[in-house]
C-alpha cells in the first residue's frame, strides 16, 4: 500500500479539528457546571472561600454528563428510536451513584477536602455531630436536594444537548438529499430540453436544405453555434447577453426557414445588465413553442426582454391557428420544463404567468437575478 503524504495530513488536519472542537466543548462545560457552586461558595457566609469538594463536586457532574452523552443516550432521538424504559433505568442508576458518591464525601468529610481561601492547606472541616437539630451538624437534605436537582440538570443539558447535534446532523442529511434530488431532477429536466431543441432545430434545416442551399449552409453554422452553447453552458452560469444572443441566433434560424410568413418583433434591452450571470436555458422553450405554433401570416410574433434594476422581464406572445389547439396542449413538456427549472433555480424570486385566449398565446415572465440561482450558489 503506497503511503500518501497529503492522505495523511488531511486525516491529522481533521483529527485535531474534531480533537479541538471536542477539548473546546469539554472546557465550556467545566466553566457551565463549575460557575453556579462557585458562586454559591463564595457567598456562603458560613464557609466562604473555596474548597477542595467544589471541584470533586464539579468533577462528578462532568462525569454524569458524559456518561449520559455518550452512553444512555446512544440512540437516536428525534426518529423515537430511544428506549425510554433503558434510559430512565440507567439515568436513575447514574442519579444514585452520584448521589451517593456526594453524600459519602459530604458525611465522610475526607481530610484532603481542606479549605484554600488563603492558598494553603487549612484545618480539615469537623462536624462533631449527625445528629438532627444538632447546632453544628451541617444541612444535609437541603445540601442533598441541591445535588439532586444539579444532577437533573446535568441530565437535562446532556438530552437537549444530544438532541441539538442529531437535530443538525438531521437537517444536514436532509439538505443534502435535497440538493442531490434537484440535481438528479436539473439533470433529466436538461436532458430533455437538448433532444427537444436539437430535433426542431434539424427539422428547420431538412426544410431549408432543397429551398435555399446556401442559406442551409448558414443554418448549419448556426446549428453549431446553438448545440455548443446548449451542449457545454448547461451546467454553467452564462452571462445574460450571451443567454439573449443564444436567442437571437434561434430566431435567426427559424426566420431563415420561414421566411416573410415568419413576422417576427424583437425587443431587447439589457441595459447595464449585460454581464449578470443567469441560469442558462431559461426561457427558450417558450420561444421554441412561438415559433412553432406562431407562424401565421400577418399575425405577430412578439418577443420582449428587458433588464432593469437586477430584474429581467420577460413577454412573450402568439397567435395560433384554433385547429392547432388539440396538438399543442400535446406539446407542453418544453413548458413544464422551463416552469419546473425556474422553480427550482430561482424558487421565490420569479413570477410566471402563462395565458391562452383560444387563439393567442401569452406568457409573462420576471426573474429576479441579482444574486445567483440556489442551484449554483450552493455549490
């Protein structure tokens, strides 16, 4: 096995990441549990100071915490997968053994537990007496019920805690299908829409080839200019000028076949927005279907584009033959293509409103594209 340099300093890099994350976690949950009993010894008027039995009191929480992480709670949470009665069982085996561990070491009053409020050892703490009213036997069920409920705490703290990583390893999860499910759906919808061109595209040039040879010949040199672009841009963003010249050259071939029954209005104005990046393909198959249904003699064919304030607008109408109404409701997929790209590159920020009148048809269109589609952005 060749030993990969680079292999192995990705894995250390990674290693100390998780190691430092983890070292930084660990030190916020000393500061988290050693702050409340800090506070509480310094104002015990009592006993001021601070003493060895803050810090084994500190010490056993960290443990119940880390205990109930990464043993108790090794299911998984949020898909109801956790076994209840198991966790209540060992989480109340942990809530004993600490709480009796705290209470030997109150009761038991270990002589290393000397006070340093001066910095050096001190006499040990005495309590003569367990007897109950006993003036100087030390409060034990209210020191206990403070145990218990910072245990509960603690156990709290490890659930919602535990609970807050699977949440955002869930949402993680899911974000990822989600992009590999627009993905594969950009896929096949991209799929279709290069088939779908090129085939009317070929049919414009088959016409043309007897007619006019030499007019074929410039068709096919637009033919190539289109399937470059369709072919390499599709998983690019394009500049919108390019995008609207990709346009004009399709009309260009189409008005080569049609000839004067192709009565064709073009308006296009960019402005200064020549150079914003835009999600390529977007609103030719409406063109296409224009073009294809739109080309009766004295009826217009209008195609609007302008850009303005980081907003391209976009209108587009034609007239149809009432006879060519049947076939062209089963010619729809170009347009529930585009309607169905548009939603998932540009989601909320595009408006789309397609009309048919019975004999003219009209589509409106605004995208904002001031930023960049959600599709590309997140890459």
């Amino acid at each position: 096995m060749r030993f990969s340099k680079t292999a192995f300093l990705k894995k250390l890099l990674l290693f100390l990441q998780e190691s430092g994350t983890k070292l930084i976690h660990f030190f916020a949950l000393c500061i988290a549990l050693l702050l409340p009993e800090l506070l509480m010894n310094l104002l015990d008027v009592r006993n001021p100071g601070i003493s060895l039995n803050l810090y084994v009191k500190t010490a056993v929480y960290i443990v119940v915490f880390y205990v109930e992480y990464y043993l108790v709670l090794s299911g998984e949470m949020l898909r109801g997968r956790v076994d209840w009665l198991r966790f209540f069982g060992l989480s109340s085996i942990v809530t004993v053994v600490a709480m009796a561990l705290l209470y030997v070491l109150w009761i038991e009053n270990i002589p290393e537990l000397h006070s340093l409020r001066d910095g050096r050892p001190g006499p040990p703490l005495e309590f003569p007496h367990l007897v109950p009213g006993h003036p100087e036997t030390p409060p034990s069920i209210p020191y206990m019920v403070g145990n218990l409920v910072m245990i509960l705490l603690v156990i709290a703290l490890a659930v919602a805690i535990k609970t807050s990583a699977q949440l955002q390893a869930l949402m993680e999860k899911r974000h990822e299908s989600a992009m590999l499910q627009r993905e594969l759906e950009l896929a096949r919808i991209k799929s279709q829409i290069n088939p779908h061109l090129l085939f009317n595209t070929l049919n414009t040039i088959y016409a043309m080839v007897e007619i006019n040879p030499a007019e074929a010949q410039k068709a096919i040199h637009h033919l190539s200019s289109i399937l470059r672009y369709s072919l390499y841009n599709i998983t690019t963003l394009v500049h919108l000028e390019k995008e609207l010249e990709f346009i004009e050259k399709y009309c260009a071939l189409i008005k080569m076949r049609l000839g004067s029954r192709l009565n064709l209005e073009m308006d296009i104005d960019v402005g200064q927005m020549g150079k914003t990046e835009v999600a390529p393909l977007m609103l030719i198959n409406a063109v296409e279907n224009a073009m294809k249904y739109g080309a009766i003699p004295g009826e217009p064919i209008k195609i609007m584009f302008r850009a303005r304030d980081g907003v391209v607008n976009a209108e587009i109408s034609n007239s149809y033959q009432p006879a060519e109404r049947a076939r062209r409701e089963g010619a729809h997929i170009g347009l529930r293509n585009m309607r169905r790209r548009l939603e998932l590159l540009y989601g909320g920020r595009h408006t789309l409103d397609i009309r048919d009148t019975g004999s003219r048809y009209e589509l409106r269109c605004s995208i904002d594209i001031s930023s960049p589609p959600s599709y590309y952005n997140s890459k």
